[in-house]
C-alpha cells in the first residue's frame, strides 16, 4: 500500500458548510474511539512499504494533548517507517498549541494542513468558524518556530456575502504567511448542513457562478505571479511541496482508511468503515475491523476514475502509464471525445499526455463526465 489515512471525528464545532463524517467532541467516547482505532490498525497487518500518512477530521487538533499524544504513538507504533516521505495532520488554528506543535514534531510529522477558509472576522462567523484572522497568523508562526518547514494552509471562496475585494484581502494575507502551500476549494452545498437547511429557506446568500468563476480566476493568476504551481485544480504549490498524500488520490493509487467513515482503496477493492462512532467502536471490537461495505472496481470503473482523477492535476493524465496499466492506448478508448473537448478548447494534448486547458478548468466537472464509457 501507499497511503494511511486515519479518520479522527471529533470537533469542538461544527461548521456550517461540513458534511464529513464528524461530531462536537464534548461527551463524546473519545478514548474508547482510540483503544478502537488502535485495534484496527494493528489488526491491518505491517506497512513496510508505506508512503504518506494523513490524519485528518473533523479536527485531530480538537482531541486534548494526552488523547492527542496517544493518537500519535499509535501512528509511530504500527505505521510510521524509514519508508515514509510525508506524514501530514490536520489543524485548526483555535487549538494548535506549543504542547500539540512538539508531540507532533517529536513524532515525525513532517507537514500540517491547517484550516484558515478566510482573514475577515465576519466571514468566519458566518460561516461556524471559532477563530480570528490573528489566530491563524499565530498559528503558522508557532508551528515555524516548532520547525516544521512544510505547512498548508486552505481558504474557501464563493462563501456568502463574500466580495470580490474580500477574496483579494484574503489572498493578500495568506501570501504573509509565506505557507508553502495553499488549498482553495469553492463552497459547495451539501445535504445535511446547516448550509443546505438555510438554502432551502431561502435564507443564503451566495455569489452567483459568474463571480465566482472570477474569484477562481483572481486565486490562479494571483497564486502563480507569487511562485506558486498551481498543480491540481484545487491545490497551489511552492516547487517540491506538492501534497504527495493527496497525490496518491488523483494518481488513483493505493491507500487504506482507518477510522470511522474513512473510505480505502484496497487491492482493486473501494473499502468504506462504518461512519457512526459508536457502531464503528462496535464493530471494531466484535470483528477487529469497521468495514461496511467493499466494491470490486471493474475495468471500465477503473479506466473512468483514471481519467476523472488524473485530469485533476496539471500534469494531466500520462499516456504511456495508462498503456502500462490498462493494456490499451487512450486514444483508443477515447479518440472521438478528445476530438470533441480540443474543439472546444477545454483539453489539451501531445504525445506523452491529456490534460486540462485554463478554460478546462472552470469546467472540469463537464469535461470529466466526457470521459464514462457507460
């Protein structure tokens, strides 16, 4: 296997546009979740050739520092390796503290992903954060100060009541920061949030499709002017910290998920554990794992996630890596739908590989749904 992702789902709130599989943490069985997922590791067998290791939430942050200790000891117990070349935690900038920034040091993490979303005060109310701006420049200055030399950080765009100009300010702020690297993902609204509750009243206010295609459009040429890559739809860069985790994803790679509602991809098999903490504890402890549900991914299911995944990424899909995995040239598969998408100047070809124009960008979700072969 590549990849480890461990699912920690307590946090100390709940944010309006979530729809992970998280809960508030207060009164929670935060310390049998723990004994659960221990034993779910352990019963996973050795990892020697494991790559990267995420952890993240809800907020792992969220746990206190003796639950948050232990955490980290099992990770180096039963997963962390001379094999290992990123080990990365989530965190949010309201409980990032000297204490939890040298565990993690002392435990090998070599990156932090903190959640930041944006730098207006009002915005952040709005949107269920508990933080400040100032919080989150105080965050990434104890985690440098701690020595962690690979941090990221994300902001949402199209929020309600977000300007253009606010966007701008954010951009501005984070550049500060100097992270070496950036994640910004447009909000979307999802079932079961309080989000999605207001939207059905008729009580949210967003900004249309044309402000926010400008919005993406202000975040990408700001980004790159700054040296920054912007090498994935939703993720920027600086040279050599690009999130090889996340990575793994897109390149359709191999990886496990251990927690409750953590989803793997197994030995050709999509693994998803069961998502209420308690049945995950349960189930954990009557069988030694958490899985719900397995699916065998198909040939065709495989080659449509190949395509959906990698045109994700600048770099776009390779061409002789999908010969080498699949037997057969994409071209083959794909020529006439190709054809099609240059026409409209939403992909971009050569001979090594496929990939997404500027223009494809904004349209990525049409361009994907191009390529099902059903």
């Amino acid at each position: 296997m590549k990849g480890a992702y461990i699912h920690i789902p307590f946090c100390e709130h709940i944010c309006y546009y979530c729809d992970f599989n998280k809960v508030f943490i207060k009164n929670q069985p935060v310390d049998d979740y723990l004994d659960a997922l221990e034993k779910e590791i352990a019963q996973s067998g050795s990892h020697p050739n494991l790559k990267t290791i995420y952890i993240g939430g809800g907020t792992p942050t969220a746990l206190d520092t003796q639950q948050f200790n232990r955490l980290l000891n099992i990770v180096k117990k039963y997963l962390l390796n001379e094999s290992i070349i990123e080990y990365t935690i989530e965190a949010n900038p309201e409980n990032i503290t000297p204490e939890k920034l040298y565990l993690m040091k002392e435990s090998g993490v070599t990156r932090l992903s903190i959640g930041v979303q944006t730098f207006q005060d009002e915005i952040l109310e709005s949107i269920g954060r508990l933080h400040h701006p100032d919080d989150a420049a105080k965050a990434v200055g104890e985690a440098k100060k701690a020595g962690f030399e690979n941090i990221s950080i994300d902001l949402m765009f199209g929020l309600p009541n977000q300007t253009e100009d606010m966007l701008i300010a954010s951009i501005q702020e984070a550049l500060k920061l100097q992270t070496e690297h950036i994640s910004i993902y447009s909000l979307q609204i999802e079932p079961k949030t309080i989000f999605f509750n207001r939207m059905k009243k008729g009580k949210l206010t967003l900004p249309g499709q044309e402000l926010e295609a400008k919005m993406f459009e202000i975040l990408i040429r700001t980004l790159e002017e700054k040296g920054f890559n912007h090498y994935e739809i939703s993720n920027f860069a600086k040279p050599g910290f690009e999130s090889r985790h996340n990575s793994l994803y897109w390149q359709n790679e191999p990886y496990y998920g251990f927690g409750a509602g953590s989803h793997g991809y197994i030995y050709g098999q999509r693994v998803v554990n069961s998502g209420p903490i308690n049945k995950y504890i349960q189930r954990v402890n009557n069988r030694g794992h958490a899985c719900t549900a397995t699916h065998q991914v198909s040939i065709t299911e495989a080659i449509e996630e190949e395509m959906f995944l990698g045109l994700r990424m600048k770099q776009g899909v390779n061409k002789r890596h999908f010969y080498e995995k699949f037997g057969r040239p994409l071209n083959s598969l794909y020529n006439r739908t190709i054809k099609d998408l240059k026409q409209k100047g939403l992909l971009y070809e050569d001979e090594d590989r496929l990939a997404l124009t500027h223009e494809g960008l904004f349209l990525g979700n049409d361009v994907f749904s191009s390529f099902l072969l059903g």
